[in-house]
C-alpha cells in the first residue's frame, strides 16, 4: 500500500484536519540512512509531520524545513517536504544506542534532549520565514503543537507514531494533525479536547488496521467532517550531479585548488539520500575552471 496524506475540514470551516500513513516513507529513510530503532522513530515522526506541513503549500517551489537540534545523543534531526509532500531528512547520529521509556516504547525524547525547533518556510518571499522555539520534550509531536500555538498562534493537535519490529524495520508509521481556525466556537473545542483525551496512540490504531480515514472519522465524526484531498507521500531527494558541481564550485578558488592539488579527487555525500558523487582531478579541473568565470 502507498504512503498518503488526508487533508479535510470539520465544524463548518472552524476545523483544518491532516491525516498520515507513512510506513514505506520512513522505511526507505531507514534503509538510505541505517537508522538505529530510536533514531528512525525520530526520524520518522519528523518526515510525516513535514509531509503533513508540506501539503499546505501553494507554489510547486515552496519548501518546509523542519529541524531539531538537541543535547541527547541524536544530535539533531532535519526533514524538508515539498507542496506535494514529498519528503527527505536525515539524522545527525543515525546510530544513536537503543533507548526504550519502558519495554516496547522508544524513549526519543531523551535521544532528542534539549535544544531548540526551528521551522523554516521558503515561499518565495525575498527571505525565508523562520520560527523557533525551545523543546518542550524532545517527542516532537508536542514540540510542533507548542511551536503552532507560540508561533503561528494556530491550537493545533498533533500525534505522529512510529513503530518498530524485531528485525528493526518499520512496521507502521502515520500521524494525524488537527488545527483550529480563528473564532473556533467553544463547543468546537470542547468537543475536540474530549475525543483527543480518549484517543489510542497513533501506532497503535495503525496495527489495528485503522488507516487516515478512520483516524480522522474517530477524532471529528459528528462534525461535519469533509475529506477535501488525498495526496501521496514519499521519500524523495532532488539531489543531482550538476547541483554537487555547483555546491563545489561556491566553496571558492582557492579552496578547490587545495583539493586538486593535495587529494586530486572529490567523494561528495548527500546528507539526505546518501547518494555519492565521485569527482576525478579532470573534473574538478574543469570545475575549477567554472570557478575562476564566476
């Protein structure tokens, strides 16, 4: 089954509603990144969440980045989806140890520790826009809510699930994303408050068979509930051989005189995809040549 996203609305309009199912996403951010179990639940719940993001942008350009940067031993955590959530990210220590906050639950959380949220938005506005806050805990569900209520001044409800099987692999992967708009009556959201305090977490409605619809039925069923799009989600990075020979070509003359004389080849990484790109001393000749017409 595919990996997509829900987008809907509820309570005639006082109600925007996301919902996830991204197991085969983050199994190949798995794979590409040979993520411990902590690290890809991290990960994970990151890339559903920028997916979930992502699908609110207008231009087919618009990115949203996500990044986590904390004092655990994760080091950090960074996701960017496109407007067709389209999604890539990586973990700053993908081998980050095994951390459990009791037996069958990871404890990201501690894997995260303290540090900061920051989200950037480039919509083709001269500058980026770019939010931040401090962690609230480190489980990244939470954080998002406390950064959409401080930063965008948008009460939202998140919850974003990961679950891992024996052999580490991903077994289920989703979340949902539940957000009030300005002048949300009261009943509004007292009836929300009620069905999110009683709801399972997202995994484990995942391994029940439950999918998106459902999740979004079980949270805002007798509300008016409106699915208005259904969009695949996927891990997908844009790297190519061209955009490394530019990214070589900006580090300057000087530096890649340095390369070509002392190491007379290049071995480039993408962060996101793990892709490598392989420069001989010919070809950073000739991109040293690019350099010198800049």
């Amino acid at each position: 089954m595919e990996d997509y996203i829900l987008r809907a609305t509820a309570a005639e309009g006082a109600v925007r509603a996301f919902a996830a199912v991204s197991r085969n996403t983050v199994e190949t951010a798995r794979q590409l990144h040979n993520t411990s179990p902590v690290a890809t639940a991290a990960l994970g719940r990151l890339l559903t969440a920028a997916a979930m993001i992502g699908s609110t942008l207008k231009s087919d350009s618009d990115l949203v980045t996500l990044q986590i940067k904390g004092d655990g031993p994760l080091q950090g955590i960074i996701a960017t989806s496109d407007s067709s959530s389209r999604v890539k990210g990586y973990a700053f220590n993908p081998e980050t140890p095994f951390a459990e906050k009791y037996p069958g639950k990871l404890d990201v959380g501690s894997a995260v520790g303290k540090g900061t949220l920051t989200v950037i938005k480039d919509i083709g506005l001269k500058e980026p826009y770019s939010g931040q806050i401090e962690l609230v805990s480190g489980e990244i569900a939470e954080d998002l809510s406390y950064y959409y209520a401080k930063s965008e001044q948008t009460p939202s409800a998140i919850g974003l699930g990961v679950l891992i099987e024996t052999d580490e692999t991903v077994r289920q992967a989703g979340g949902f994303m539940i957000q009030l708009m300005p002048g949300a009556p009261e009943e509004v959201v007292d009836k929300l408050e009620n069905k999110l305090n009683s709801m399972p977490y997202v995994t484990d409605l995942l391994d029940m068979g439950k999918m998106p619809e459902d999740i979004l039925e079980m949270i805002l069923g007798g509300m008016d509930l409106s699915v208005t799009d259904k969009m695949p989600m996927k891990f997908y990075c844009n790297c190519t051989r061209e955009r490394v020979e530019k990214a070589l070509v900006s580090i300057g003359k000087s530096e890649l005189e340095k390369i070509i004389n002392e190491d007379q080849k290049a071995d480039v990484k993408c962060h996101f995809c793990s892709k490598e790109y392989h420069f001989d001393k010919s070809q950073l000749k000739n991109i040293y040549n690019k350099a010198i017409e800049r």
